[in-house]
C-alpha cells in the first residue's frame, strides 16, 4: 500500500443526480469506504448545473492537488472547466479520479473504469496515473462575447447536439441509463437536418453541408458509439469525423458504421487528424461538449491541450 495518500488531502465532489436511486444508496458506502481507508478527504455535494465548476474551482484555489468525482460525464467536464478556469499556475498537476454514475460515462468506458466502489481505496493507493489530453471550445456566447468550454471526452455540433438535448429530456423521466442515448438517437433521426458548413482543419478545408461534427477525444460517445473511432486521449491531437447529408436509404448503414466503430470508412463520413479545427456556418446549430449542452453560435474553434491533467486509471 503505497503510503503517500495518506497525506495527501482529496477534494471529492458528487452529484448526487447522477445514476438516480442508484447513487443516492451508494454514496454514504462510498463515504464510509474512504473513511476506513484513512483518505483524507473534504466532500461536496452539487446543488444545480454548473456547481461542479464553482466546487473545482474553488477547491485548486484552495491547494487541492487530488480531485475525485462521483458523477458522470457532464459532472467530470464541469470539474475540468473548473479547473482550468481556476486562478492558479500549474493546472496540469492536478490529479483525477471518477467513479462513473452517469447517463453515457464515456470516458470511463474508454479507460475501463467501472462503478465498483468497492475497488476505489485500492484503485487510489494503487497510483496508475496517465497524464491525457484535453479540448478547448471557443465560441461566442448569446451577448456576441467570446466564451471558452473544455471538455475532456469529446465534442460535437449539429445532429450530436440534438441527440444531446433529447437525451437531457429524456432522463428526466426515464432516468440516466446508457440506452436513453440509443433511443435518443432513433428520435433524432426524425429531426435529421444539414447545414452548410466550412470546417478548416490545418491545411485541409471541407465546404459543405453537413449533418454532424464529431470531435473526439477518446473514441466513445453517446454512450459507446464510435464517431472518432482513432481517437487516443494521450496522442495531442483531435479526431474529427463530419458526415453529409444521408438518404433514407442510407441511414441504417451508417448506424452499423457507429455501433461498430467503422464510420471514416463510410462514403458520407469526411475524417480529420488535427491539432485546431475551425468549423464556420450561419445556422444555429446545437454544440455539445461532453454530453453538456452549450449556448453558442459560430465560428467555434477547438484545439487540443496535450498532457493537461492526470488521470488515475484501473
């Protein structure tokens, strides 16, 4: 048992509405668990969307250097934004762990961490870190001021901010279960919609109308489908997949394409590798980062911080 942690000081922040029931019964678990453990931690419950900023925010400015968050992917991207929103040198150093209770929980699927609670004194005192990328959306908000999102799974516009929003509607009655995202997909494809879009990565440039832009971080998304299937979150780079508009015919082979992680091969799927993407249009499309719904309109730039924060990982 590696002996460091214990004196170590853990800010853990916990969103009490993520996973419903479930999290509700397990959290007093996961408390006593630290507490027998020896953990030196302060918790914190979120009260309202965006409170996970504030609490992450609040806590690297106080000296927390070890953040663990018990929630899903919109919780880990508000502590992201918190942290690196906060007023403090050296964002990079701060350490992560996430024992997922969401609706998609991408990122842990991605690095196969699971909501075994049990394991999480030893997935701590193990001390498995990698140091991962994160993204930066910048846009400008409803006043026409510049705004910056980070993300640290993935991002997206068009027909992947509609699945999002049907998604956040959704769960408010059905509960947040990875098959809410299925449905929400089937539901939007109802509402499927192009726009004319110019999206300048490095030196290539795609001019034309499009139904969705992926950007990923790591390969998952909407609970497990793979719209950047190249995607690695410790590579510096973003994996952009953009897809034209479909023939009804054409519909259930791109599904088969998601589901099994073969998009960029098909012929309605532009891909890119790249470091900064531009994606410029006149519409108002939905933006999503990390399954977070953001108010935004065009031009959006997104680029990659390479070895942003460390992740402790199973």
């Amino acid at each position: 048992m590696n002996s460091d942690i214990r004196g170590e000081l853990w800010g853990v922040i916990v969103n009490p509405y993520s996973g419903k029931r479930q999290l509700s019964k397990d959290w007093i678990k996961i408390y006593r668990l630290l507490k027998k453990a020896d953990i030196r931690f302060n918790e914190q419950l979120t009260a309202y969307p965006g409170h996970a900023i504030e609490i992450a925010r609040t806590m690297v400015e106080h000296g927390y250097k070890h953040l663990l968050v018990v929630g899903g992917d919109g919780t880990l991207n508000e502590v992201v934004n918190g942290i690196y929103t906060a007023d403090t040198e050296n964002k990079s150093s701060v350490t992560l762990a996430l024992v997922p209770y969401g609706t998609g929980n991408d990122w842990a699927r991605y690095w196969k961490i699971t909501r075994n609670y049990r394991q999480l004194a030893r997935h701590l005192f193990q001390r498995k870190n990698v140091v991962v990328d994160i993204g930066k959306m910048t846009y400008l908000n409803t006043d026409n001021k510049i705004e910056n999102r980070y993300f640290i799974n993935g991002a997206g516009m068009g027909f992947d901010g509609l699945v999002v929003k049907i998604t956040n509607h959704i769960k408010q009655f059905l509960g947040g279960s990875s098959w809410v995202y299925s449905l929400s997909v089937f539901l939007a494809l109802f509402r499927l919609k192009s726009y004319p879009m110019r999206l300048i990565a490095d030196d290539q440039t795609l001019d034309n109308k499009i139904v969705t832009v992926a950007i990923g971080n790591t390969c998952y998304s909407g609970g497990g489908l793979k719209q950047a299937p190249e995607a690695i979150p410790t590579d510096g780079l973003l994996h952009v997949t953009a897809i034209e508009p479909l023939k009804i015919t054409e519909i259930a082979s791109v599904l088969k394409c998601l589901f099994e992680g073969r998009i960029t091969e098909h012929k309605r799927a532009h891909s890119f590798i790249t470091k900064r993407l531009v994606v410029e249009t006149t519409s108002k499309i939905y933006a999503e980062t990390d399954g977070v719904l953001i108010d935004a309109k065009a031009p959006y730039t997104i680029e990659i911080i390479p070895q942003a924060l460390n992740m402790l990982i199973p």
